[in-house]
C-alpha cells in the first residue's frame, strides 16, 4: 500500500490542503499572545488582617491561629503559611492546581465570616484577594512632582491613574505602592489634657461624635419631597480643630487648644523614592499586573498609549513616568529569537543544498518547514498557547528535524531517478518504499513527548506547551513528506546529467565519496571485530551513568531580565529615620555605577527595605546582571547596622514565602523556643557553607520592647480596667481611628496620637492620665510599672506549626544542585528529631523536579520501545533501534560539563529529544535491513551492511540539519539566550557523539540481535511436536 499515491495523483487537492494549513497558520499568528513564559496559574489567596497597635505576639495567637485553624477545613488546601507583625496578620493559601480559584475563594469568603465572632475587634474584616506568587510587574510606573503635596500626589494615583490603567484590556490590577494617603492628625499634648482635667476617651468621643455620617430623613409635602441635608460632616483639619471637646469655666474647650490638627497623611513612617543617575524624588509607585494569557507586549503598548491622556489631566509639575518595562526585554527576546529562527532555517537549507547540490532538491524538502511552522502555529491558537520562550524554542528546534522526513523521501526518491525512472514512476516508487520509515519515524519521535503531556504538578504546566508545540510540528512534517514532498518530486525534481555539475558541486561530491569509502572501510573492519564495540557500547552505557551522577544541577536558569533586586535589612527596632538614612547610603552606591539606569526604593516596612534596580539594556552595558551583583555584593557587605541582599529576579517563583534571598528552608518545631535556638545555629552554620552566599533569616525574637506591667488592683481602687488603659495608650501611640471623612470618590481617616515629641522616649509614658470614676487625673505611673524587655518582630507560621525560613543564594560557579546537597547534609548532621527542615518555594520544586525529571527520562524510553514494538511486531529491533542512546546521553553530559552548564529542566528537555531524534538513524537502517532480509537471502550482517551504506547519506544530512538547526541556540545568541543554552548544547553535543557511534553500533547490536532471534528460532523450532500420524494408510 502506498499511502502518497493518491496525494501525487491530485496534485491540485494535494497544494490546496496544504494552503489551507498555510492559511490558517498565518491568521493564527497574529492572534497569539506574546510572554516570557507559558501562563500557568498558581490558585492562591492572601488573606489580610488588621488590628493597629497589637504586638506580633498578639497578632499570632489570636488571629493568625484562628484563621489557620478554620481555613484547614477548605478542601484542595496544599500548603498555608503565615506571617504576623505589628498590627497586621498575612496569611497566604496556596490551592492544588485543579482546584479552580473561584470557588476557593467562596470557600475563603465563607470561612472567615464563621470565624468573625471569635477574632478580637477589629477597624474592618479581614479581607483577601486573589494572588499569582509567580506573576511579576509587567510594568512600574511613578508619579513625581517637586511642588505638590504628597497626598495630593497619592489622590491622583489612587483616583484618576490607577482606575483608569485598571480598565485596559489585558490589567488584571494595579497596585499602588508608598502610598502618601491624606488623613487629619490629632497630635494630642499631654501638659494641655492635664491642665483642662481632659481624658484621652473624652478626646475619642468628642471626634466621634462631631464627624456622624447618618441618614437625616425626607420630608413629603403635599407637591414635593425634600431629602434633608446637614453640614454635620468635617473634611478638613481647620475643621476638626474647632471641635468642642469640653467645657471648662463655662468656656469651650476645642481641640487645637489641647492638640496640633493638622493635614497629613495616613502613613507618616512609610515613603517611596525614585532614583536615577542625577536625580532623586519623592514618588508614589504603580505596579502593573497582567491578567493571564494576556498578550505582555500589546497590554504595555496600550498603558503607554494611556500615558499622555493621563498627563494632560494631571497639574503641569506633575509627571507620570515608566520606570520598568517588562515588554521591553520580551520584545528584545522575542525578536532575537526570530532572528535565531532564520539563522537556523538558513543553516538547514545551506545542509540540503550542500548534499544535494540541486535547487528544486533543495527547496522541495525546505516546503517542509514554512507549513510545520504556520500549521503549529494554528494549533497553538486553538490550544490558546503563546509566543513564549518555551513554545519558541521548541519551534526552533523543530526546524532542525521537521525536514527529516522530507529529506528521506526525497533522497530516496532521487536515487531512483540517478537509476534512470521518470520523476512520476520514481515517486511513486520511492514514496512506497519509504512511506513505512518516515511513519515510523514520525510516530516514534511524536512519542517521546507523550509523558510530557501527562506530566502532573508545575512542571506539567510549564512544559505542556512545549510538549504540544513541538508533537505538532513533527506530525504535520510527515504529513507534509509523505502528500506534498512525492507530489513536488513527481512534477519538479530535475537531476543533471552527470558531467554537467559545475566545479564546486562535483569538488563536494568528491568531498562526500570520500568520506562514504572511508565508512564503508571501516565499516567491514567493525563487522569483523564486534565483541570489541560491544565492549566499547558498555563503557559508554557506564559513562553515561557515572556522568549523569556528577553533572551540576539546576531548575530553572537565570535569565537578565535588565534588573535587579536588593534587598536591606537593619537591627531589629531600627526606626524609620535611620532606614531612610541606610537607604540613601545604599542608594550612593547604586547610583554611581554605569551599568544601572533607574531604581525605586521603599521604606516602611520596619527594619526591612526592597529596592527594585531596573539596568541599562543588555547592549548598553558592560556586565550582565549576574556579573553587576556579584561586582555589588563587595561593595555593599561591609555596612555597620544594616546587611544587603542582591537576587537576580526569577523566572518563576513557585510558593514559599517572601525572603530576603531566592532560595528557602523551612525548619519547622512544637515548641517556639527550641525552634528559635536552633535556627539561630543552623543559620550561622549555613553562612560558613562555601557553597551559598546572602544567608538571611525571618527570625526576628529581638525587637526592643516596652512592657506595661498593670497593677490591675490599684487600678480598680480609681475605678479602671485593663480595657481602658490599653484603650488609652492605643489612643496615644496606635495611631487610633477615630473617625472617616466620607468624599465622592474616597475616604480618609481622621486620626489621634501624641505629639511626636512624645512618641520618641519612654519618659513621657508618664504623661498619660486616665480620668478616674471620681473625676481625678490618674497617671500611668500610678496604675502600671514600664519594663525594657525584647520580643519578636515577626511571627511566621507554616501549616500551623511555629516555623523560621532561612534564605539563600548560590554563589557564582556553583550549582543549585550543590547548594542544596550541602545544606541537606548540614540540617541532617545539626538538627534534632525534635526540629524538622524542608526546603520551600522553587528549592523544594528543584527537589522534586530531580525524580519527575528522571522518570520522565525512562517513562519516554519506554513510550518508544512500546510504539516501536508495535510498528515492528517484535520485541528485539526496538532494542537494536534505542542502542544509540547512551552514547547521545554521554555526549550531551559531557558537552554540558566543558562548557560550564548545569542540568537543569531545560537541558532535561534535550534529553527526551535525544531519545527521538537519534534512534531516527537507527530506524533508516534497520528497516532497510529488514526489508533486504525479507527480499533477498542475505544474511543479517550483510542486510545490516547494505543498509549503512545506502541511508548513509540520508543518515549524514538528517543529523546535519537537526544539529545545525540547534547551534545558533547552543550558542546562546540573543536576550534571554543564556536560559536556550543549556537545551542547545544537549542537543548538539548529544547527536555529535551518537551519530558517530551509531553508524558504527547500530550494525553491530542489529547482528548480535539477529543471532537471538535466530537461536529462539532454533529453539522453538527444536522443541515442535512431530505431526500425529495419519490412520487409514
């Protein structure tokens, strides 16, 4: 049966199925989103609460526990962690990834309303929003202005730009950082309170009751209806200030005559900078968050289109500016990587034409590739894939071995030609010969990626799009060899006549002869001596185990993405002032190197400080990114009070908590206090770890505190309870809300708190004084005794379970693998039973990945024994065709070990297109093999011979194109080519040492084969019964 004869019969039907997937393929790629990476969709929830004043401690046991407690009751929760502050609980629910995010958050909404009875009172209910731990800024944007105030900065943030980006196609939100809020401040004097005899709860209740926002009712008349208004409602400071807080001697007291009223801003110890080379302001920043599957670059094309509408609405000193454009360096990635397409298409032609030496030759199988690429990209429109690094990648190395097939049918097809048939008769000849082979071919290399497809889990996710990208291509390539390339050969291909080739050609031929006498010498020599080779197979076969065991190790691999992150963290307790002070330090440093563009700075969040450093482009700047940190890292080391964090950012970021450095491990204890001992110890221990640098920690137990001790029977004598007197020092140093100013498209918060010459020192503790049942001023130092003590800062949580994170980085030269591996014997030498330690976040996805990985190796080599046992009904030849594989193993080991490369996810990738690709020269020769044993008496040896000799050429130009086709990616050309590198040297290294070993072991395991199946013939043939004798003769 020839299965291309009805394609070269109906060559109109035949051109017009292939513009139908050239049509189709065309109209898709316009509609194709275009990102960094696949979307994949982490189903997680941050739920927030807040209780201003109360000490972590308080945070912890009364609300974090509470909600971690009702949240365990939600089905598909895979992990929980926690972390609580000073006035504010965070706790973070990640979801298994069939679980779909909205339901979980019905789940969420539900569970905390069930809880509300039991947490104590808070200004709101703890709230929650949906979050993508591995989503990153698509853009960050400020808003600067040298004269106006920064509230008024904040207002236009908050009430014209952010809503307005918010409703651009493709925003999923926008979050609005160093914000400068506007708020009335009641900064209360405690000489003035004692001097009228006033309580800070008469202070509380005369704002309250001042500023009411309630319903005043209608009036119905006989002809009309009047709502009724009143002005009891304050918008400003002058406002509040005249406020009649009490009277004393019959005269109003008001409360600019006890305290400074005055307009602020909601956050005084929280601001935001922007710096650049020149310059530095104060800012209110935007991230932009895209939503998923948008298209990256078309979405940062519409806010910049935004921009100038958005100015023109803002005051002249004010000015919007884009910071970090995430579009930028994918643009530069995407570009780069069409031109590597190209490169790579002309490399692969340049091998066809170089063969064959004939340009309707060589543009016949190059058909191949434009309709392989224009029908995957159709298929990746319906799937609702995108232009990402992945998907990319797999169409460049597509491009190496989508022509394949073609070029066996067409080599194939020339031959007959060369014997003297027509092009129609040598068609349709060739094309039946061959049709088996390239069907084997395709469905076998097809296969390989089958188990990608049924990958579970993250890693399932990013790479089933690859996985799908690159199934399409090759199928839709032997499509296309086995109905366009015969038809084209029928009517098209025109060889020369022998001794009309111009010089070159026949100089290249010459080349090719002598190269093919020189294997067909060998060749017999290899024949003749095959217990040798054998031997030489299982020395390969151990290598490739031994190096499989000492490569470096990695996950995902950094990529420049022109920016860094630096992090600052300080003592503990160090006060707002002195980080903006470290700050401006660290800035100094940052700003006077050549290689950074820009950088925004935050501060507020106690004694931690994150500065987002966006560079110059690649092309402008002398280092790369890893090389700038670790040039940084020297510099900014050896600062007294403060230690500095410099991460590359990272592709992905996969659960865990936030850290100072990318790498997380989790330890984990019942009791608090042996979990802090010996985390402290295993922290320090890690820093001596030469492989690691930028050890950090969240432990934070040495908080300066101020314990109010209450004498609560002394305080019972003046009629006062505990209640009051916490009441009253959070009236004091909360700050307290009191009240909220309603607006048209906002609201604001009104205020109180000492003065803030009283908040510095614990001395004016005693100037607090509570209004006792009879009437008289009771100090604080009278009802309470104030101790120095220390506490935690921060209290994290994972699973319930008390725990600390300690972070780390992998220093230049060293492998993720190795890192982990040190810090894994360190924890199994230093901890106790009683302390257990895991890694978190992507150290922990590296983890698993290892064992996925190298199941998936094996699941895929047994994928294409099966589907090739059952093309060729037999249990052996598949062996005989899968035998090249070590030597492919070991070649792309070893390419990975000289060139400094490690083994991460991407190089693993390589792997499993190894098994594909090489054990296609296998099939080309045995299924000659086969065939000349079934046709003629041959014995194996000499079927196994002829058929070396025949594909050789096929065999030599297959391997060309699909290792050219992945040199330019080997190379690493282009932004972002330093994560393609590592799959390209596989590829590359792995077909050059396999296709030498393979023209040469191939035979030799095809013979050693042959002579099984014959002995079990033998055998079976040896234990037949004789047949019954026949009565009646």
């Amino acid at each position: 049966m020839n299965l291309s004869e009805i394609f070269i019969r109906r060559p109109i039907a035949t051109s017009l199925l292939m513009a139908a997937i050239a049509l189709f393929g065309v109209v898709a790629y316009f509609t194709l989103a275009v990102s960094d990476l696949p979307t994949v969709d982490f189903p997680t929830l941050n739920v927030q609460a807040n209780l201003p004043g109360a000490d972590p401690a308080t945070m912890a046991s009364s609300v974090a526990t509470v909600l971690e407690r009702q949240f365990t009751t939600i089905a598909g929760l895979d992990s929980m962690v926690s972390s609580s502050s000073t006035g504010q609980t965070q706790v973070t629910l990640q979801f298994s990834l069939d679980r779909d995010i909205d339901s979980a958050a019905v789940d969420v909404e539900t569970a905390i309303a069930e809880v509300l009875p039991l947490l104590p009172p808070m200004p709101f209910p703890p709230s929650f929003k949906k979050q993508n731990p591995s989503d990153q800024p698509i853009m960050q944007m400020t808003l600067t202005s040298p004269t106006l105030p920064m509230s008024q900065l904040d207002d236009y943030a908050e009430n014209l730009v952010m809503p307005r980006l918010s409703t651009i196609n493709g925003v999923s939100q926008v979050n609005v950082q160093g914000q400068q809020k506007y708020a009335v401040r009641v900064q209360v004097d405690p000489d003035k309170l004692v001097s009228k005899r006033i309580g800070l709860n008469e202070v509380d209740a005369a704002i309250a009751a001042a500023n009411p926002n309630l319903p005043t009712g209608t009036l119905f008349g006989p002809m009309q209806t009047f709502t009724l208004t009143t002005n009891a409602e304050l918008k400003n400071a002058a406002q509040f200030g005249n406020v009649v807080v009490a009277y004393r001697n019959k005269a109003p007291v008001r409360l600019n005559e006890i305290a400074d009223v005055v307009d602020s801003v909601q956050e005084t110890r929280s601001a935001a900078w922007v710096y650049t080379a020149n310059t530095q302001q104060r800012s209110v920043q935007l991230q932009v968050m895209r939503q998923p599957g948008a298209n990256t670059i078309a979405v940062t094309d519409a806010i910049k289109a935004t921009i100038p509408q958005l100015q023109s609405q803002l005051p002249p000193s004010a000015t919007l500016g884009v910071r970090f454009d995430r579009a930028k360096t994918i643009r530069q990635s995407f570009d780069d990587i069409q031109v590597t397409m190209l490169v790579t298409l002309l490399l692969v032609i340049g091998v066809i034409f170089l063969f064959l030496r004939n340009a309707s030759a060589t543009i016949i199988p190059s058909m191949a590739l434009p309709f392989a690429l224009l029908g995957t990209f159709a298929m990746m429109a319906v799937f609702k894939y995108s232009l990402d690094n992945l998907s990319l990648m797999a169409l460049i190395l597509s491009i190496g071995f989508v022509v394949d097939d073609a070029i066996v049918m067409l080599e194939n097809i020339m031959r007959h030609i060369e014997h003297g048939e027509s092009p129609m008769e040598a068609s349709l000849k060739g094309s039946k010969e061959i049709g088996f082979t390239i069907i084997s071919m395709t469905i076998s290399l097809a296969a390989v990626f089958i188990p990608i497809l049924f990958m579970g889990g993250i890693l399932g996710r990013l790479f089933r799009e690859f996985a799908v990208t690159i199934t399409t291509a090759i199928l839709i390539s032997g499509l296309v060899s086995v109905t366009l390339t015969p038809m084209l050969c029928s009517r098209f291909l025109k060889v020369r006549p022998k001794g009309t080739e111009p010089w070159w050609s026949r100089w290249a031929e010459w080349c090719f002869q002598q190269t093919y006498r020189g294997y067909e010498w060998s060749l017999r020599r290899v024949l003749k001596w095959r217990p040798v080779m054998a031997i030489v197979f299982v020395g390969v076969l151990a290598l490739t185990v031994h190096l499989f065991k000492i490569v470096p190790t990695g996950f995902i691999p950094d990529v420049d993405q022109d920016q860094l992150q630096v992090n600052l963290q300080a003592a503990q307790g160090t006060s707002f002032y002195k980080m903006v002070e470290y700050q401006k330090r660290l800035a100094d440093i940052l700003r006077a190197d050549p290689n950074v563009e820009t950088f925004l700075a935050n501060v507020g969040n106690g004694n931690y400080n994150q500065m987002q450093v966006t560079l110059k482009p690649r092309k402008d700047r002398p280092l790369s990114a890893q090389q700038l940190a670790d040039k940084l890292r020297p510099k900014i080391s050896n600062f007294p009070g403060f230690r500095v964090y410099v991460n590359l950012p990272q592709a992905i970021r996969i659960g865990g908590r936030q850290s100072s450095s990318n790498y997380q491990f989790t330890l984990q204890a019942f009791d608090n206090d042996e979990l802090y001992k010996w985390a402290e110890i295993m922290a320090e221990d890690i820093s001596k770890l030469p492989q690691v640098a930028d050890v950090g920690t969240d432990l934070q137990m040495k908080n300066p505190l101020m314990s109010v001790v209450i004498d609560r029977e002394r305080a019972a004598l003046y009629g006062l309870n505990a209640k009051q007197i916490e009441n009253a020092l959070y009236s004091a140093y909360g700050p307290e809300l009191t009240s909220n100013i309603y607006t048209a498209v906002n609201q604001y918060q009104v205020l109180e708190e000492m003065k803030p010459k009283y908040q510095e020192w614990t001395d004016y503790l005693s100037k607090i004084y509570f209004k006792a049942g009879n009437g008289q001023l009771v100090p604080l130092d009278s009802l309470a005794k104030v101790t120095p003590s220390v506490g935690p800062q921060s209290i994290a949580h994972s699973g319930q379970l008390p725990s600390v994170t300690l972070s780390f980085n992998v220093k230049t030269g060293v492998s993720l693998g190795q890192a982990v591996s040190a810090v894994d014997e360190l924890a199994a030498r230093v901890l106790p039973p009683s302390v257990t330690g895991s890694f978190s976040g992507n150290a922990q996805m590296f983890q698993s990945s290892l064992s996925n990985l190298s199941l998936l190796l094996v699941v895929a080599i047994g994928v294409v024994y099966i589907v090739l046992g059952v093309l060729y009904e037999s249990y052996i030849h598949p062996i005989t065709i899968l035998s090249g594989l070590p030597s492919a193993g070991v070649g792309a080991l070893l390419t990975l070990i000289i060139f400094g490369n490690e083994l991460n996810i991407y190089s693993f990738v390589g792997l499993v297109m190894l098994i594909g690709i090489v054990k296609k020269n296998a099939i080309m020769q045995i299924d000659f093999a086969l065939e000349e044993e079934r046709r003629t008496d041959k014995s194996p040896a000499e079927a196994i011979y002829q058929g070396c000799l025949i594909r050789f050429r096929p065999i030599m130009m297959t391997t060309m194109a699909a290792m050219l086709g992945a040199l330019p990616m080997a190379m690493g050309y282009g932004a972002g080519g330093e994560a393609r590198r590592p799959l390209g040297l596989c590829v590359v290294g792995g077909l050059m040492v396999s296709q030498l070993m393979t023209l040469y072991l191939t035979p030799v395991v095809y013979t050693y084969m042959s002579s099984i199946l014959t002995w079990r013939r033998s055998r079976k043939a040896v234990r037949a019964p004789e047949p019954a004798m026949e009565f009646g003769d």
